[in-house]
C-alpha cells in the first residue's frame, strides 16, 4: 500500500549537486520537502561499484530515485534497488536533451516513441508500496504543440503511473546545451493546466522558471505542486521556510550552531570515503547574498585544501553566530 505523500514543493533532481550529502542538508533544513536523487543511468545503477556513494538513501525520505533507461529489465532491476533502498518513488527521467543522454536512448528523446515509454513505466512497477512516476518535457523542437503533448501523456498514462513532473519548455534536441535547455525554449505553464483540467485524478507537478520562493508559492495554489532546481542550487537555505510556507507548519526553522553540527555530524564517518570538496560543497552556499563573507570563503577554501576538518567546522560556526539575522 503506497503511503500519500504531498508533493506541493519538491526539489528537481540535478546531475552533480543533489548528492546524498546536499539531500542530508535539504532535509536538516525541510522535513516534508519532496527530495530528488541524481539522475542516475540503469546500466551504472546496476553495474557501477561507486553506486551507492550517489544513490544512498540515509533517512531522507520522503524521496524519490530518479534513472535513465529504456531497457525493460534493467528498469526493474532499478525499481527492485529503490524498493530496497526504502525509496518512495522511482522516476523516469524523459527530459534531459544532452547528447550523452541520447546517446544511450534516454531523456527527452524518449518522447518521440510514447508506446516505448509506456512499455517502460509499465516495466517499473513490480512493487506496490513504491510510487513510479516521469518527469518530461511538453514537447520537442522550437515549436508548441500541445495535440503532440496530450498524445504522450494520454499513452503514458495507460501505464497507471499517478503522478508527472513536467518541466514545461520544449526540449531542443540539437544545436544548444543542456544549460542553455533551461532557459532559451519558453515556459508554457498554461500545457500543465489544460492536461490537469482533462485528468482531474492525476498529479501534475510543474517545473521550469520558477526563480523565488514567493513565485513557487503562488504556483503551488495553481497547480498540484512545484519543483524547483537553480534556486535550491544557489541557495539551499531557502528551504527553512518551506514547511511553514507550503505545508502550514506552525514551527519556523531557524538556522543555527545546530545545522552546522547536525551536518558535521552526518558527514564526519564519511572522511576519506569521498572528497572534502564533495562533502562541503552544499554547506559552502550558506554565504549566498551574505555581505563581507569573502574573508570567511578564503579562510574556508584554504583548510579545504588542508583537510582542517574540525577548523573548518568552527569556521562555519562563527559565521553563523555572527550572521544569524542576516540568514534567518
């Protein structure tokens, strides 16, 4: 029996920065916000030896796994790993348009071939109690076409999947980035209202441009709920105010000594199992919009390269101290 889970915020998975350690502080900062993994391919999924060090699942539930594929056994397999792994859901990326990703048929690309798609979500399912889901685009090439978007989803849908992430451009499969693939195809959020307004049962979880918390607010009152990315990326800290903005939460966190130490904590057993930098890298945005913190990323950049972990750890304490009106 699945459990309900309200997605009203959930933070999009990115290649390189939703690491197990960023998940750990999302959720130091956020209790109920829907967290994401990696992007992860099938093949490395079921084949890498480093696949745990990027799927690990250490109490940051509610969260879902989210790989790249379209082989039907491999797709299983991954749902038999998230099943295992106490993941809430298993998503399947058919957005991401870099060429690598194309290379090994997956990603946006998959909208071309909707039956194959479906084939794949069906695949998935072989555990009740573990959401399968899709995040994708509403279409591909320069131009809109919704005939084209509502064809995909009313296949895909046949599968019995309950719940979509749409990232709402269209996906340029050649002659720009992945990066410019976030910003250069329009928004369209009105494709997410007319395919909710025809399957009222269904979870559509909008992403794509939703740059402040005040918008994804706004958002969220429109739509089954948000998925935001660069924001969270830029500046993690934005999540203290998630659970009272979007689930009515009567306390209101507070950044403190304790986050850091609750994330020193976390990350201490993992010295010498992964780099300092990894490690640190989703604490290092605490100095996002904080004025005079440039003596303090010196200090902190240079015991990085010194290994000074319990420096580093009182480093961070002081700044919070003397910065605490400044973040909060």
């Amino acid at each position: 029996m699945k459990k309900f889970i309200d997605r009203k915020f959930c933070v999009a998975p990115m290649m390189g920065y939703t690491t197990p350690y960023a998940r750990t502080l999302y959720r130091i900062l956020s209790k109920k916000t829907f967290l994401f993994s990696e992007m992860i391919a099938t093949k490395t999924l079921i084949h890498s030896k480093n696949t745990q060090s990027i799927i690990a699942n250490e109490l940051q539930n509610p969260i879902a796994l989210q790989v790249g594929g379209s082989e039907y056994n491999e797709l299983k397999l991954s749902s038999k790993l998230a099943y295992e792994l106490n993941y809430d859901e298993i998503n399947l990326n058919v957005g991401c348009p870099s060429k690598a990703v194309q290379k090994g048929s997956f990603g946006a690309c998959l909208m071309q071939d909707k039956s194959l798609v479906r084939n794949c979500l069906e695949a998935m399912q072989i555990y009740e109690n573990i959401e399968v889901s899709i995040k994708c685009r509403i279409g591909l090439g320069k131009k809109f076409n919704y005939e084209f978007f509502e064809e995909f989803i009313d296949e895909i849908l046949k599968s019995g999947i309950k719940i979509v992430y749409i990232h709402a451009r269209n996906a340029i499969l050649t002659g720009i980035s992945p990066k410019s693939n976030r910003s250069i195809p329009p928004l369209n959020y009105d494709f997410v209202s007319k395919i909710k307004s025809k399957y009222p049962d269904i979870t559509f979880i909008l992403n794509g441009g939703i740059d402040s918390i005040e918008k994804a607010l706004t958002l969220s009152k429109l739509h089954d709920g948000v998925m935001l990315g660069r924001l969270v990326q830029n500046n993690p800290f934005c999540l203290k105010d998630v659970d009272k903005f979007f689930y009515n939460d009567s306390k209101n966190y507070i950044i403190s000594e304790k986050t850091i130490k609750d994330y020193f904590n976390f990350i201490r057993p993992k010295l010498g199992k992964d780099s300092i930098y990894r490690l640190l890298s989703p604490l290092l945005n605490i100095f996002f919009g904080i004025p005079d913190s440039k003596q303090f990323k010196i200090d902190i950049h240079l015991k990085m390269k010194e290994h000074n972990f319990d420096i580093l750890e009182k480093i961070f304490l002081k700044f919070v101290n003397e910065n605490k009106l400044l973040i909060n």
